[in-house]
C-alpha cells in the first residue's frame, strides 16, 4: 500500500495498491481480480488534472502504462499515428515532425499522455489554417480508434464512431486504454502574431468577430494590458525559406513554465505586495508581447515540459467556458471580483488571466462547447504553493460566474459538483454516458466516489 499524489502534490489517494503492467493479458487480470486490485481502478497518467479525476477512491488501485509507451505511424493508414496510451504527448509530437507530419493540435502542456488525450477533456485554443480556424477544442476529437480493456476484462478494439463519442469524454470510465490511434496531417510552420490590447478592446473583438486566438493578462488595468496571441498554420516550405534564426517560442515557454511561476513563487516567499507582484508581471506580459510578434515555430516546438515530480515553480488553474454573446459580461464579472477582493487584502490568483477560443466539438458526447461557433474560456491561473487560497478563490468564482451557465472541462476545473455539471453538459447528455458506462463497466470497476458524485 502506498499513497499517490497528482503532478501538484495537493490531492492524494491513500493506502492505494500501485500496479505496472506491462503486457495486455495483465491488464486483463488486474481488471478481472477484484481482491487483489481493489475498485476502483485508476490508469494514471501524468497527474495534471486539476482534481481528483484521475485518482481512485483510498483503498483503490492506481495502474501505470510506463510499459505501453511506444508509438509509429500506422502500416495501414498513414494519416494516422497509432500510440501506447503512456506515451508522452511531447515524445509523439517530436517523431512525427522528424517523420515531416503532425497532430492537428499543439496541446501547450507536453506531459500529457496520449491515453489521457483520448479520453479527456484537455483542450487546445484554435489555430488558422487556410484562412480559417481549424477544428480544435477538445484533443480526444481527433482519436479515431482505441484499445482497451473493459470492466469484464474484455480486450475491446474499436474504430466504432458511435462508440467513440463516449469514448472521448469518458475519463477511463469505460474501461483502461492502452493503444489509440490519432489522425494526423501533412507538417506544417506555425506563424505566430501577437496584438496587445485593452480589455474593452479585447472584449469587442471576441463579440463582433469570429477570431480566434489565445490571450493572456491581468485585470482591472486601464491601459494595454491583454496580449492576444493568433497562431497560423502555414506551409513549411515558407517556414525553411523564413531561416529564422532566434525561436521566439523557446522564451514564451521559458517564461509561462518557469520564469513567471518561479518569479511569483519568490516575491510571494519575500512577502512582496500584491500591487508589486502584479505590476511586474504585467510587465513582462507586455514586453514580451510587443518584442515576439511575427515569428516562426515548428508545431511541436510551442509545446511545454513540466519537470517531474512537481517543483517550486508548478501551477494550477480553473477553467470556464462562455459563449461569445455573453463573454463581456463574464469578464467584467470576473474583474470586479478581481477588484473587490483586491481592495480587501484577500486572496486573488497571483500570475494571469488566460484564454482560449475553443471550436465547437461535435464528436464527443459530453463536450464543452455545443454552441454554433467558438467559445471563449476564461482561466485564473496561480502558483501552488499553497493551493487553499486558490482554491476558495475559485469556490467564490463558481457562484459569481453561476448565473451564466458556463460549460467547462470535467479534468481542468479544481471545484466541481453535480449541479455545474448538470448546467454544463445538460441531464439527457449525463443519462446517455451512464447508460453506456453501465454496460461497459457493469461492476463499477472504474467508477470512482469523485464520479458517483458529480453523475448521480
């Protein structure tokens, strides 16, 4: 018996027997052998959930996949790259770019699992593409066949579009992934452009147009304090021919990884003001914001290594996602919060405010954006030093944001609790998941009290 923790060391399972398989007919007897691996059982990843989505209740059983981590591009399809569910997101991102491909998303944090890709609501802002946003939003929408082992110890394989739809939002609930297969796509140059803007700038832009774009900023400044990054996936050709020779990306990953959470963790350490802390931060925002624009990147070099275990410089974040129409009044929610709770000397979150736009996902029973076009995300984002501030932060947030129906994303949003569920992703959606949870998992082999809780 040991105790497990996630990437942020604030969420622990206990008394928890740990199991590495490492071929499918182990799978197979662990699922199978209620005694010795008790329920519920957990296939565990990289442990960045911001909840305990990916832990099992203490007393369970905790699977790592550390010996299904290989991946190739597929003999009978080319467009498709066929990964063990260990691998690293990162590891796959950089073969296919030495093989001249790519994945359809640039998934910003590069520990992420390809088993968890496929099965969770991780999500990627939109990129262009020939002029317009490119399917994004929710990674796993790009799965397009999985192996796994159900909650009979059945070795399922499936290419079943139908089945996939609840495959994709399931979050191991139907059963532990082991082998998926992602569509992939010719490789192209990343060309990156930054804009810095005032929030009521910002906030026209999202509600009288289309674009897509990730931003990031502080709140409650009256000048120029939200940069909005926009990404276009150009030809590569164009990339060679640009013979850039500083890569712009290496800094902003740098900075977002390790500089900006490492500075803030220091001045918080060094009882810094609050003012102070954010003023420097906004500042090297905005400098790095008005420097980086105009720049080139291969797709997997934008993506982040987060070094294991967790260190002084780790973060954490929540995540809520708006529809355009009613993102002003979201934001402007969000800021007097900021504001209120800054005046009275409590706890706001100490790095940026970041967004997404998110396409609309089709392909996914339980998605987070059913809306006719791209949603916007509003994501606080703090050091975890000491997570139980943010966390009452983010408590507070839930009610203030409440009234506007946000969806979210069941892996990314620290708090959670049956009713937000509900209004996320509606009873009848819920309903449908159960009834095929059910079926494949008739013992509750990997139902865990995190998910009884949220769905029941």
């Amino acid at each position: 018996m040991s105790s497990v923790t996630s990437y942020y060391s604030h969420i622990v399972a206990n008394n928890v027997v740990t199991v590495t398989p490492e071929t499918v007919e182990d799978l197979q007897n662990i699922v199978r052998d209620h005694e010795t691996y008790p329920s519920p059982v957990r296939a565990y990843g990289s442990g960045h959930s911001q909840n305990s989505c990916m832990l099992p209740d203490d007393g369970g059983t905790v699977v790592y996949m550390e010996h299904f981590q290989g991946y190739r591009i597929s003999e009978v399809n080319p467009d498709r790259v066929v990964c063990g569910a260990g691998a690293n997101f990162l590891d796959v991102a950089t073969y296919l770019f030495e093989q001249g491909k790519q994945l359809p998303f640039s998934h910003e944090i590069g520990n992420i699992t390809m088993g968890a890709a496929a099965c969770v609501h991780t999500k990627d802002s939109d990129i262009y593409y020939e002029g317009k946003p490119m399917h994004t939003g929710q990674m796993s929408v790009f799965c397009e066949a999985v192996r796994m082992v159900t909650g009979d110890g059945t070795d399922l394989h499936t290419d079943d579009p139908d089945v996939l739809r609840y495959v994709r939002s399931s979050h191991g609930l139907l059963g532990i992934i082991y082998e998926v297969e992602f569509e992939i796509m010719e490789l192209h140059g990343l060309y990156v452009t930054h804009d810095v803007k005032t929030m009521a700038e910002m906030q026209d832009i999202i509600e009288n147009t289309d674009d897509s774009f990730f931003f990031y900023g502080v709140p409650g400044f009256r000048r120029a304090n939200f940069v909005l990054e926009y990404r276009t996936y150009r030809p590569a050709d164009e990339m060679r021919a640009a013979r850039q020779r500083f890569n712009w990306f290496r800094l902003r990953n740098f900075m977002w990884s390790t500089f900006i959470p490492g500075l803030v963790y220091i001045m918080g350490v060094l009882h810094f003001s609050k003012c102070f802390q954010t003023r420097l931060v906004r500042l090297c925002m905005y400098v790095y914001g008005r420097l980086a624009s105009g720049f080139w990147s291969w797709p997997h070099e934008q993506i982040c290594h987060f070094k294991t275990p967790a260190t002084w410089y780790r973060y954490m974040f929540a995540l809520y996602i708006f529809e355009r129409s009613r993102y002003r009044e979201a934001l402007d929610r969000f800021t007097a919060m900021y504001k209120q709770r800054t005046r009275h000397g409590q706890y706001v979150n100490d790095i940026l405010v970041v967004g997404y736009s998110l396409s609309p996902v089709r392909d996914s029973v339980i998605h987070f954006n059913p809306y006719p076009k791209a949603s916007v995300t509003i994501d606080p984002v703090a050091t975890a030093r000491n997570p139980q501030p943010f966390l009452e932060f983010v408590e507070e947030l839930n009610g203030v944001e409440e009234t506007l129906c946000p969806k979210l994303t069941i892996n990314q949003s620290p708090i959670l609790n049956a009713k937000m569920i509900t209004t996320a992703f509606g009873e009848e959606k819920v309903l449908q998941f159960q009834i095929v949870r059910k079926k494949m998992d008739p013992d509750n082999r990997f139902y865990s009290t995190f998910f009884k809780e949220l769905f029941e």
